[in-house]
C-alpha cells in the first residue's frame, strides 16, 4: 500500500513540475493569455533573421513581438505584423528598422519613435523602414574593396 502512495506522491509532483514549466514557457515567449496589444505592420525591402516571436524594441526594452510575416506578390516586399503592449503609444511619424544584438546576437525589431503629437492606432501600417543589413555582404564589400562611393565621387 504505501508502494502504490509513493508512487502518487511522485507522479503528482512531475505533473506539477510539468505544469510549471508550461506556465514559465507561456510567459517566456509571450503566448499567455494575458498578453494584450495592438496590432501594426510595416513592409522592408529584407527581412532577414526576423520570424514570428522575434522582439519588438522601444529603446532597448521589449514592447512587442512579431506576429506575422508574410511576402507582398505584388511589390515583392516583406510585410510584418506585430503587437505593440497597450498603453505604449507610437507617434504616427515613427521609423521601424532591423536591428542586431551584435556580430553573434539575432535580430529584432526596433521602433524609432518620431515627434508628431498624434498617434498610430490599431491596424496602421508605419510607413518609414529600414531593412535588415547582410553582415557577409559587408564583409564581401569590405574583403573585395569595392567602395563605389568614392569611384562615383572621382568621376
């Protein structure tokens, strides 16, 4: 009797580590259902290292996720949707851009708040991007010397 006690006191315990860890996962990434925002999109030029559950950045401090991304067929941009937290207001003039955490870190998505005195509201498109930058197309440039500002300028 006491084999088949053990035996439920353990089992009750992994479940509830189990259910903790859930929970903890559910906070980490931003899926419970206590996350509420409004929704903004934006079209780049490049996406790249940017996918659902990357980081929307106001000044260094997560606001955001994003949570569509998705190909335009007809101006063949990249569009993505993301959720900003309520209470966070972004200035209508706003600049979004694909930044780096550093030569190792990933990418994320960072709002450059403008100055105009009205506000995006839910479902507005911010209109001012900048795409992500290829870090080997850099180092090509760079290995390869090809400068072409300074040809155009000699000419």
């Amino acid at each position: 009797m006491s084999e088949n006690i053990t035996e439920t006191l353990v089992g009750g315990a992994v479940l509830a580590a189990a259910v903790g860890f859930l929970f903890y996962a559910g906070q980490a990434t931003g899926f419970s259902a206590g996350n509420s925002g409004y929704p903004l999109t934006a079209s780049f030029r490049s996406l790249e290292g940017i996918s659902v559950g990357t980081d929307v950045r106001l000044a260094g401090v997560k606001i955001g996720t994003v949570t569509e991304v998705a190909l335009d067929t007809e101006t063949y941009r990249a569009s993505a949707e993301f959720t900003v937290a309520s209470g966070i207001d972004i200035p209508d003039d706003s600049a979004v851009a694909i930044s780096s955490e550093g030569l190792l870190g990933g990418n994320f998505v960072e709002v450059m708040p403008g100055g105009s005195p009205f506000y995006l509201a839910s479902g507005d498109e911010i209109e001012f991007t900048q795409g992500s930058i290829s870090l080997i197309s850099l180092l090509m440039k760079f290995v390869s010397g090809d400068d072409s500002s300074d040809s155009a300028a000699g000419q």
